[in-house]
C-alpha cells in the first residue's frame, strides 16, 4: 500500500496529464473549425447587388402572362415596339425586376384608378421634381393621385421575389408608372453610371440599376429613390 503522500502526488500527476491532453484536444478542435472557415468561399462584398440572373421572357405570351399574373385584364403589353421590356435589379436587392410597356386595357380605368388596386401609381417625372427638396416625403403626401387615363403609355415594374426573381410567384409587388416611356429603353448598372459619368457628384443616391431611356427629347433614367421611382435627365457621357 502506497503512503498517502505519493498517492497525493500521483494524483497531482495524472490531473496535470489529463488537462494538458484536454488542452490540446481543444487547439486541434478549434484549428481544424479555423481551417474549415477559411476553405469557404468568400462571401460576397455586397450581396444585394449580387443578382441572380434570370433568362428574360421567351415570348409574348410570357410576357403577357407576366403582368396578367398581377393586373389581370386592367393592362396589356405594349406589342407595337422592339424595346417593350428590360430587366434588371431596379430597387436593389439582389433579385431581378421587370420593366414592361403596357397600356390600359379596355374599360378598365376605374379599376386601375381605384385606391385598392394592387399597384401604386406613380408618376416619376413629378417623383424627380420632389427629389431634390428636403422635404421631399411632405410635399409628395400632399401630391394628388396619379391618374391614368385611356391612351396613356404606362411602364409596369414588377419587383422580383429572391432567386427566381419576376418569375416567381410570390413577386406581387409593382409600380405603375405614368409619363414614363420613352424610346430607346435600356438597363444599365449604377456602377457603370457613378463610374462613366463625369458629373457624378450631381447624380441622385442610386440603389439599384436604372432605367436607360429618352423621355420627350431629353436623354436620362429611372431610379428607384427607396420608395417610389423618379426621373432624372441627364446627358451619357
């Protein structure tokens, strides 16, 4: 039988032993969960305007159908121009969007009129006058209702929902725009536009792509502002 001492002392042993093999147990551990951290791919540096590219519509059903799934019968696209069309992350996050020129259908106005219609009118020329006031969000609130009438050239924006972005749907969210189609309708990056155009520190806060085109003469773009879209005439360089 051993004496109490070297019991005592090979007890203070076997303790030390055990902690340092728990010790290094644990720096494998998190070593290994640091190697596993670092071997994944780098996330990206703005996600939001990482958008999921969707193929653009096939046809002009598809198209159709693509607005029908909201305004059923109270618009249809525009088929008389080449350019009736363009996609793009318009509000910014990361999910693809819609642009469609359509027109009223036929006797429909009240119900794209109506103040419970699934849509918001809005009119992006009077939007880009407001933008530049500070109080911008007063003096749009004391705005009248936009108002569509039977003729008028109107540009649906449908907001995409996550991956699949206008096709999937759950994307119910859009704008109806008025005086807002022009020619030569097109997208383009709002980091190709900070970038390419000498009088940058004049352009509006952009969130998204914008909506290339000329309105009334006047070469500018679509911007979504945060809440509605605006107009801004400005010269490509």
């Amino acid at each position: 039988m051993l004496p109490a001492g070297r019991i005592s002392t090979t007890l203070l042993g076997f303790s030390l032993v055990l902690a340092m093999a728990c010790q290094k147990r644990q720096s494998v551990s998190i070593d290994q969960s640091t190697k596993a951290e670092t071997s994944k791919p780098a996330a990206a540096t703005n996600p939001a305007r990482a958008t999921n590219e969707v193929a653009p519509p096939q046809s002009t059903s598809e198209l159709q159908g693509v607005t029908a799934r909201i305004y059923k019968e109270a618009v249809i696209v525009d088929n008389s121009r080449n350019d009736n069309f363009v996609v793009g992350d318009f509000n910014g996050d990361g999910s693809q969007d819609i642009a469609v020129v359509v027109k009223p259908g036929k006797g429909v106005l009240p119900e794209l009129n109506s103040e419970y219609s699934n849509w918001i009118r809005e009119d992006p020329y009077e939007v880009g006058k407001l933008a530049a006031h500070a109080n911008e969000q007063q003096s749009i609130k004391k705005r009248k209702p936009t108002v569509v009438t039977a003729g008028d050239n109107l540009l649906a924006i449908i907001h995409g929902y996550q991956a699949a972005g206008w096709r999937d749907p759950k994307a119910m969210q859009t704008y109806l725009l008025k005086n807002a189609v022009g020619q030569k309708l097109s997208t383009e990056r709002s980091e190709s536009l900070l970038t390419d155009t000498a009088n940058k520190q004049q352009l509006p806060p952009l969130r998204g792509d914008v909506i290339r085109e000329t309105l009334n003469g006047i070469p500018g773009f679509l911007y979504w502002t945060g809440a509605r879209y605006a107009w801004y005439p400005a010269e490509k360089k």
